[in-house]
C-alpha cells in the first residue's frame, strides 16, 4: 500500500528571527500574516499561492492543563531526541530504564539472547505498566518480526523516512524553546507508534486477529501495512491514547471487516480517531476516513480554499491547513525544500492537515471538553471555505505574474469548512443534525419500476431538539439544464419517532422519486451516479447542505429477461470439471460478430480445453468431448499469461481455426530473460492440428501481434526493437564481440512457414516503425498494414522532420507502399517514433470494429499530443489535448481513441480526472477518476478500457465509452462513463448509465471483455450463467 505522504512544496525562505520559536514566523498554519506560499507544479517554474491573512486555525490564548492527553501518531515512527520533540513524547519511565539495560546488553551480545531475557514478560522490569509490551519506553515499532515475547514487534525504533516526525511536530512541537516550530498544542504527550518503515505499495491485507498483543494461534505473521495498522491501533488502545491519528489511509476495494472492528472498539472505549481525507482531488473517500464516527480531514491553503489536491465531498468533515507546512524532520535526513537547519522541512498533503485537527480536539479534551462534544463544536464552529486565489508566478523579490483563477468543473466542499479552535471553545450548546453515514447507499433497480425509494440516515450530535423544529428539502444536482435526473417526491421519516431527537440518536429517512423522462423505465437515461442534495434547517436557522452520492445498479441473475438480453443455451459443457471461460477476442474470419470461448480447466503445466463455439442467434455447442482437448505448456506456471486467443483460418482450407497463445512472463525475475510464447492451433473440434514456440531471443514478441499470410498459413508478425536474425557472425566477430552484443533496433519481425525468425527493417529508404491496426478484410487476408517513415535530412546531418508512408506486408514483402503528406507538415512537426499507440474505436456501422491507430505521447505545456491515422477514410487528426484545470493538472496519457463521421473523441486521463474531448467541437467534459494514490498509476489506467454502445438517439452513429470491469473491485459491477450531447451536439456530461450498471449475483458471473456485435450493432457484454450466456445489448 502506497501511503499518500504528501510531497508537493519546493520553497525558498527569507525568515525573520522569532524570539521563542524562530521559524514561527513560517508557520501560517497557526498564524496567517498574508504571506505567499510557494508550491511545486512545475520543475522549470516557481509558483506560489496568495493568502488570506487570519486563514489559520485560530490559535486561543495558551493554557496549561493539570494532565496532558496521549495522542498516538500511527506512522512512520519519530525522532524520538529531536531537540523540539523530545520533551513532549509519552514516556514509560520505568520500562526506560529497562530499555536502557536492554541496549547494552545488545552492544555485547546476541539480540536474541537479549530478548530473552529482556522481553520475557515474566521479568517484572519489563512490563511495569501492564500493558503487555516490554519495554515500550517510547512507543512501539510493529517492525521486526516477533520477539521472545511472541509479540510483534520492538521498542526500539527511529524514523528513517520523516513523515511521523514531521506530524508529530505538527501537533506538539515544543513551543516557546528559542528553537526551531511550535505544535498547534502544548497539552499532548506523543505515543509514536511505527506500522510503516518504507512506503509500501502493496494492497493491503488486514489478518483477523485478536486485540491480544502476543502471536499464539497465529499461522504465520503478516507483514501487510493493514496488519501493521491493526496491531497499532490495539497497541495504542492498551497505552492509553485518547486521539489516535491517522495520516494515512487504504480504498474500500482493500478494506476489511476486521480493521472496521478493531477501530469500532477503539470508539468504543472513547477514542478519538482523526483520518486524512487523501490527496487525489476525488471524493472517492479513503479508509479509515469512510468509517462511521472517524473525523475526516481535507486541507487547506492560505487562502482559506480546499488545496487543488485534497479529496472532498461530504464524507470530509472538516479542513486544516495542508500546503507548505513546515514542521519537525529528521536530524539526519536532508531537507529538500528547508535550507535553513536541519531537522525542519515543509511538506503538503492531508497527511499534513490531519496532525493540526488531531492537536485541537487534544487540546479541547485538555481544556475539560467532553469528548462527545468535540465533534459538533469543530463543525459549528468551522469557517466558510472560500474561493481560490489566482497563482502567482516567479520567484519572491521579482516582478510576479498573476495567473487568472482556473474555473473548476466542480466545486470542492466538506461538511464544514476551515477549522476555528478558538470558535469551537466558545460555541454553545445546539442542535447539529449531520448525515450518520459516509459510504455511497446503492439503490437496485429493477429496470422496470418508474417509481424508487432508498433510506439515508442522520444523527443529531448535540443538543436535543423539537423534530417540528427540523425542515428538511432534497433535490438531484443537475449540472446542466438537459441533464436527466429523477424526481423527488418525497423525503420522510422511515418510523414513526418520539417527537424530541436526542444527542446521539439516529433517525432513517426514505427518499421516494420517480423516473420521469421517459414512459418506459427499462429505456431511461438517468446516471447510475446520482447526488442527492439534502438542505437541512434547524430552528429557523440557515440550513446546512449535505450531499449524498448515491448508485443505481441492476442486479442480473440467471431469470434476468429483457428486450435487450439474449438468453444463449450451452450445450455440452464437461460435467463436474470446474472450467474458467477466455474469450476468443481476435476474430479474423468473416464473422467478427460471432464470440466464442475457450472453457479452461488449468492444473499447473497441464491444462484441458474445451471450445464454447456460438453456433447461432441463441446458442452456444461445446466441442472437445469428456476431456477436452489436452496440452502441456512448458515453463513456470504462475507466470503464464494467455496472449492470444484467435479464430482464422489459418491453413487456407475454408474452415475456422482457433489459436491459444500463452506468454511465460519473465519481466519481473532478476535481469528480465526474455519472455517465451507457446502457440497450440486446434479445428473446430478441438484436435490439436499444430503447435509451435517463439523463444523472444533475438527480439520480444509483444502482447499484442498480428497475423500475417506467409505461403499458405498464417503466422505471428509485430513491429518492434531487436537484433537482426539474419546476422552470421564471422570469426573476428565472436573474438571481438563474444557476448554477442548488438544494438537493437526498430523492426517488422515475423515467424514463417518453419516458425523461423525472420525480419524487414526498411523499404525504398523508409524505415517500418509501427503497424496500422487492418481493417477487417485486411485481417481475414493476412495482410499486415505498416507505417514507414524517413528523415528528411542526411546521416550526417540529421532533420528532425520525416516523411512517412503506408504500405501491406504479406509473405514478408512491403506490398501497395503508398509515400503520405499527412504527417509532412513543417508547421506542425510530427515525431511519432517516441510515442505509444493504440487502437482507434470506430463510430460507425460496419463489419470494423476499428478504425486505424492512434499514437500519443507528452506535449507541450503538460498537455498529451495525439495523431488519429483512420485507416477507412485515410484521414490524420492531430492535436493536443490539455488538462481542464491545467495549472494543478496534467495530462498523462490518452485511454482511447473514436472516429466516425459524425463524432471523433478520445479519453484522457489526467492526474485526477477522466476527460473526454470532442475533437470536432473542442469541448471537454471531466468526471473524478476516483483515483487512489494506493495504486500504481499504470493500474488505474489499465483498468478503464474503451468500448462502444449504440446511440438510442441517432441511428447513424455509436457512443464512445469507457468501462471498468465488474471484477476491478473499483465499482459496484460493470461501470461505463458515457458522454451526453445536447441538441445541438456539444458534449456536456460525462455519465455512468444507471440501466446498464450491472450487477452479477449468485449464479453469474461477467464474462468482462465487450463482445463486437458486427456491422448491426455496437458492443455487448456476455454473463456466464450457469448452462447459458446472457449478452446485454449496450445502448444509451
């Protein structure tokens, strides 16, 4: 698991000397005099964002209070002898000096004879305060493995990374030191509490344990950040902490039963739990953020804004500084962004935020406020969140550059504003009804009632009150006027309750709506994404407006029956051998409309097969008898990849053929070996007629081939980087160059006839760098069309221009070359040589279900240039394409690709955003992607694939869409992002369709990759139920 430590802000500092903490002055989070903050956008620029002067927490007058409170800082560890740290750390006198004896002991022998005496509960120095971990003088590292105590675990930790550190001073460095900060409390003992060393990137898989500190009954340890955070909590529980922060978080997809308990129980025993919010600009709300009762942080700026990073929406209760933060740091790590000193540096995130909320609500439980009184005093108390202040560009003490404020496609909120310490020691005692719950409520749809209801629930957190006193309206947001939504009939009670709402309680209410823009329900257009606005007015006062997100989804089971659902029988298939289905998703006879499966049954090396072949409108026949047909692939079994799964013929006898091709992926192993490939080729009954393999020395093959005619078969072919396999070596070369050592370059390789490397590297002075996805007819012939191209200048003296050319290759030779002009033009260079590429998504109706190839790769201005080649209609679109917000954002790279003649588009992901840009009007609609900084970013993009769906509106043309798939664990079921146009053909939303967001119960499951419907139809989806396929017709 990626922790989201946040790392945006490259400073420089001019600081005045501060008589008791000298660099208090830099500290606008607790004292906001109007000082510009710098923040790190662009490696070549310096940007800094204006402030608000009085933007701050609103420090009160000090205080001392006659016992501090035990706040645990669930991180990376702490320094625990930094200089404006180390008075405030929670310490177990006793067990120190214990600990003490230990480390000596651990200068002249063995750890493990140490431990055994010095972590042996039964000696009675180590455990003084009974709280069952030895010697935890200064808190606890979950680090190390198990102790002779069979505890996880050791007393003795540091820091290595600084972000624990740089928290822990954010919420109780040593004020009024004539050093370095100040934390927002003096009030607050520190419980460090170290669950992560490094920064994991690993999912997180939280272990069902028992709050128990020792490991008896426990197969093996996990070392899992989940683990690591479970075990924290329950350390912190046993210690006393009374505030627990949290400046990390994991997505819902990893999250756990278990972990939910393990802080339930915390909460239970009046623990206050204190979470980031995430620094994804999404509301896609992280864990332990989402969990009932945990106080949710977003951060601010100076200018009292939410920072263009923080999450947002109404599962983030409330916003804390967050940008340009300057606390404690390692001593021995070298700032990067601090030059002053060391053991200072500033960083940005909601990590940063977080520590400053944590600080205030110790402080109030230091202050005698009751602990079921901190929450409702933050809210009311919080101030407005304000609007964004213009950038300004340039360094400090030179003429600055206002940038004009970008205007958002949203607007970020919480459930309150700013927080305001001192306005939440002073506020009185009222009402405060807030939404109980965090999490999206689904809402089943049946596809066929015009009429829904749902509950959401409240909570009154203060102050009882009169329920006659409390109005309460809701409507759907419509982000624009011919945006479909429901209608809201009602919003009431959902039991008849007493007449006073007391502090503490929970009330349901049912939302009832209706679905009015069309008379048949099954054919409406409203967003399976619905945000429900509730305003919510108690005692005449201004109401207060939550947001709940909301999805509709349909649940499809084995009797699902709809007009747009084929019921397609299997006949059959092998009995009491449990099979996985692959799709055969390259088609290339002359039915592209016709999907079959391979039926897998997979032990290791040895696997069976069966073919599901689509023998018709309505069924499916399986083919390969009671044991289908058997293979053996060589090579390690948990790397097989399968690569290819094809029907063509291939032997040129008028019948189908079916290809499996499975990829021994090495990548990973210690100097990536080459990756080898096993070809098997079956007939339709599935008897083995042919296999073959291609080692991947000379040149790798790629995941994605083609297939060439080569004499009177068909056989693999790709462009790609290699050596040249026609190359004899002489004498002087192996003497001069044993290990055989060549550079590789850019070539078309194929197998022929005898599955022998062969390769073409250029023709009539052009080189081949790329093949142009074929038209269909190209690829039931075997003709593999290429892009060639040439520099325009000498060898000598290179041009950065090129020309470039078309042509066909079959049997290895270049056949119809064709030079082009398309990409020629001086005033808009084109260098595609570097870029990636992909497969352009056709919009119209044919018997294509692409259109050509896409290349794109980075631009100017943090913007991705694309260049559409339409192999149809030999036309060249080329653009950039930027990020909406394009001073916090930027374009990372182009998902898909459509074309048509009606519409031509293309997605784009951005850092936060899914962006579809329309490349005829130049309109651009955006949707959060929901990204998670726990994912690799390749992942995220990876998981959204392209597709098409037919336009219920406009006969002539297809939608372009993107989905997720069903098993992603990103969404409830399948989920498409569709864009709407308006009358006048401008695209205006982005929208995930509620009638097609389905699904899968109990006895189907997807079958996740889209079925080509041919020239009368868009893409479809195929359930695997039992005995039959479901295919759902996709259309919008």
């Amino acid at each position: 698991m990626k922790l989201f430590v946040a790392s945006f802000i490259a400073t420089t500092l001019s600081l005045s000397a501060h008589a008791a903490d000298p660099f208090g002055d830099a500290q606008w989070g607790l004292n906001n005099q109007g000082q510009m903050q710098t923040i790190d956008l662009d490696p070549l620029h310096i940007y800094r964002v204006q402030a608000r002067a009085g933007e701050d927490v609103r420090l009160p007058a000090p205080y001392k209070a006659p016992k501090k409170v035990i706040v645990a800082v669930l991180d990376t560890g702490i320094q625990a002898d930094h200089p404006d740290l180390k008075g405030v750390i929670h310490r177990n006198e006793s067990e120190c000096k214990a600990l003490e004896k230990f480390k000596k002991c651990l200068e002249d022998s063995d750890r493990k004879v140490c431990e055994q005496k010095w972590m042996d509960l039964k000696n009675p120095e180590v455990d003084q305060d009974k709280n069952g971990y030895p010697l935890d003088c200064q808190g606890w590292s979950l680090l190390g493995g198990t102790n002779a105590a069979n505890i996880m675990g050791r007393p003795d930790f540091d820091d290595s990374q600084g972000h624990g550190t740089h928290v822990s001073g954010i919420i109780a460095a040593i004020a009024d030191n004539n050093i370095g900060v100040r934390g927002l409390s003096q009030n607050v003992e520190i419980l460090p509490v170290q669950v992560i060393g490094t920064q994991p990137s690993e999912p997180m898989k939280p272990l069902s344990i028992t709050d128990s500190p020792t490991e008896e009954g426990k197969a093996e340890i996990n070392r899992s950040l989940g683990d690591m955070v479970a075990r924290g909590v329950i350390y912190a529980m046993r210690s006393g902490a009374k505030v627990i922060n949290f400046s990390m978080g994991w997505p819902q997809v990893v999250d756990s039963d278990f972990m939910r308990q393990v802080i339930a129980e915390a909460q239970s025993r009046g623990v206050i739990i204190v979470a980031a919010a995430g620094n994804d600009s999404t509301r896609a709300l992280l864990r332990p953020c989402a969990y009932k009762n945990v106080i949710c942080v977003g951060a601010a700026g100076p200018d009292g804004a939410m920072a263009h990073f923080s999450n947002f929406g109404s599962g983030v209760d409330i916003v804390a500084p967050g940008v340009n933060i300057l606390s404690t740091y390692p001593e021995s790590k070298r700032p990067i962004r601090f030059r002053s000193t060391l053991g200072y540096e500033f960083l940005s995130g909601t990590s940063q935020a977080t520590p400053f909320v944590t600080a205030a609500i110790a402080e109030m439980l230091a202050r005698g406020i009751p602990a079921e009184e901190i929450y409702p005093r933050l809210i009311l108390s919080a101030r407005p969140l304000l609007t964004n202040l213009s950038l300004v560009e340039g360094l400090p003490n030179t003429t600055p550059k206002s940038l004009d404020p970008e205007k958002e496609s949203y607007t970020k909120y919480a459930i309150a504003g700013n927080m305001n310490l001192e306005g939440a020691l002073k506020v009185t005692a009222q009402p405060l009804i807030v939404p109980a719950t965090k999490e999206k409520v689904e809402i089943p749809w049946d596809r066929q009632s015009k009429t829904l209801s749902y509950q959401i629930s409240f909570v009154n957190k203060w102050q009882a009150v009169d329920i006659s006193q409390v109005k309460m309206n809701a409507n759907f947001l419509k982000p624009h006027p011919e945006a479909v939504r429901p209608w809201i009939t009602a919003i009431k009670e959902a039991a008849p309750y007493p007449a006073t709402w007391k502090m503490g309680e929970e009330r349901n209410y049912v939302v009832q709506m209706d679905i009015v823009d069309t008379a048949n329900p099954s054919q409406s257009r409203i967003p399976s994404e619905l945000d429900l606005t509730v305003d919510v007015s108690v005692n005449g006062q201004a109401a207060r407006r939550y947001v709940f997100e909301n999805e509709v989804t349909v649940a499809l089971t084995p009797d699902t029956v709809a007009s747009d659902i084929r019921t397609m029988n299997i006949t059959g298939l092998p009995i009491g051998v449990r099979t996985s289905f692959m799709p055969v998703d390259q088609n290339l006879d002359a039915h592209p409309e016709l999907r079959d499966y391979f039926a897998v049954s997979q032990n290791r090396n040895a696997w069976q097969l069966w073919l599901v072949a689509n023998k018709g409108q309505d069924s499916y026949v399986t083919a390969g008898g009671a044991t289908g047909a058997k293979i053996r692939i060589d090579g390690n079994s948990d790397n097989f990849n399968e690569q290819v799964m094809a029907r063509m013929d291939m032997n040129n006898d008028g019948q189908s053929d079916y290809v499996l091709g499975v990829l021994e992926d090495k990548s990973e192993e210690d100097d990536a070996p080459p990756s080898p490939t096993s070809f098997f080729v079956f007939d339709n009954r599935m008897k083995l007629i042919d296999s073959f393999a291609y080692d991947s020395k000379i040149a790798q093959m790629p995941f994605n081939i083609f297939w060439q005619k080569v004499g009177n078969t068909k056989r693999p072919a790709w462009v790609g980087s290699g050596k040249d396999p026609a190359k004899k070596r002489s004498l002087k070369d192996r003497w001069e160059n044993p290990d055989d050592n060549e550079a590789a370059k850019m070539r078309f390789y194929y197998l022929n006839e005898k599955n022998e490397l062969k390769a073409v590297e250029d023709y009539n002075g052009y080189k081949i760098i790329d093949v142009i996805q074929p038209r269909q007819t190209q690829a039931e012939a075997g003709i593999v069309p290429v892009l060639l191209a040439k520099n325009q200048g000498t060898e000598a003296k290179p041009s950065y221009l090129y020309s470039f050319a078309v042509g066909e290759m079959v049997g290895g030779q270049v056949q119809n070359f064709m030079e082009l002009d398309l990409f020629a033009n001086k005033e808009s260079y084109r260098n595609i040589l570097d870029t990636l590429v992909g497969e352009v998504q056709s919009l119209d109706y044919s018997n294509d279900e692409f259109a050509g190839s896409f290349w794109f790769g980075e631009g100017l201005n943090r913007q991705q240039r694309l260049s559409i080649f339409d192999n149809k209609n030999w036309e060249l679109l080329d653009q950039q394409l930027g990020a909406q917000r394009s001073q916090f954002d930027s374009a990372l790279r182009v998902r898909a690709a459509f074309t048509g003649q009606n519409r031509k588009g293309a997605f784009v992901l951005t850092n936060s955003e899914i962006e579809y840009h329309d490349l005829l009007n130049n309109g651009v609609i955006s949707k959060s992607m929901e990204r998670y900084t726990f994912f690799p970013a390749s992942l995220m993009t990876a998981l959204y694939n392209p597709l098409t769906l037919s336009d219920s509106r406009d006969a002539k043309t297809k939608l372009p869409a993107l989905f997720t798939t069903e098993t992603s664990g990103l969404s409830r079921g399948v989920k498409m992002l569709v864009p709407v146009f308006a009358k006048d053909g401008t695209a205006v939303e982005l929208v995930s369709p509620a009638r097609l967001r389905f699904k899968s119960s109990a006895g189907c499951r997807p079958l996740d990759t889209p079925v080509f419907e041919g020239e009368q139809g868009a893409h479809s989806f195929d359930y695997f139920c039992g005995n039959k396929i479901l295919r759902v017709k996709l259309s919008y």
